[in-house]
C-alpha cells in the first residue's frame, strides 16, 4: 500500500499516474493508499507518478506536491 502521512490539511487530493498520464488512482481520503491495482488488476512492475494537492490549515496556503514511485512485486 502506497500513501502519503499527512496531518492538518484540507482539501486534499491523492493521484496516481502511469508513465503517459493515465490517472490510474486518485482519493480525497488522506487515510487511503493504492495498492497497486487498476479496475482490479494488477499493475505491471513500473515506475508510476503520484501527485497530490492539498491545503495547509497552519498558513491556508495551497501545496502541490509531485514525485515517483516504483512498483515492485
């Protein structure tokens, strides 16, 4: 299970893309993670592109936070 710990932000949002941005996961849920699927099959070995968007409650400021993950079975 792949996700991010965050803790006082709102207006979150989890996104997963493969290599051609295909959005292959995405949650509005800070508490959920891919697990490696899309539409219930197994995802190939890969590199994917997770993004998220969010806003901080300490400054209100909006955040884009962008990054790779390698899916290994």
């Amino acid at each position: 299970m792949f996700f991010p710990k965050v803790m006082g932000v709102t207006n979150y949002h989890f996104m997963i893309f493969d290599r051609w941005g295909q959005l292959f996961f995405e949650t509005t849920n800070p508490n959920a993670g891919w697990d490696g699927t899309y539409k219930g099959d197994k995802c190939q070995e890969d590199v994917y592109v997770w993004k998220i968007t969010l806003t901080d409650v300490v400054d209100y400021n909006d955040h884009t936070y962008i990054g790779h993950v390698t899916l290994i079975r």
